[in-house]
C-alpha cells in the first residue's frame, strides 16, 4: 500500500498529462484525415485529466479531515 494514499491519482493525472502533450505534438505530422478524431481523443483525455484532478482534490481534503 502507497504511503501516499492520493500517489496513484497523482500518478494518473501525470500519465494523462504526457499522453496530451505528445499527440498534441504529433498533431501537425498526421495526415488531415487522422486530425478530427485526434482532437476529439485529446480532448476526451483533457476532460478525463479534469475529472481525476477533482479526485485528488477530494483525496487531499479526505486526508487533511481524516476521513
């Protein structure tokens, strides 16, 4: 078990955060057939990274209440 019981969404946030700005890189070399879907993926990952940042806030404050 983690020390750090919000490491593994932090973890997450971070894999999330990587993967955004390496197909936002890969963007401007995809064919313009493969773009859209690109976009759409980045930003399903955008709102994915949103929500776990709301987990790790929710992790932060469980934690500083003792919950």
């Amino acid at each position: 078990m983690p020390q750090d019981s919000c490491q593994p969404i932090r973890d997450f946030i971070e894999q999330l955060d990587t993967e955004i700005r390496e197909l936002t890189d890969l963007l401007p070399e995809l064919p313009l057939s493969q773009r859209p879907v690109t976009k759409l993926h980045i930003a399903d990952l955008k709102r994915q990274r949103t929500r776990m940042k709301r987990a790790l806030q929710a992790c932060m404050q469980a934690k500083r209440t003792g919950a």
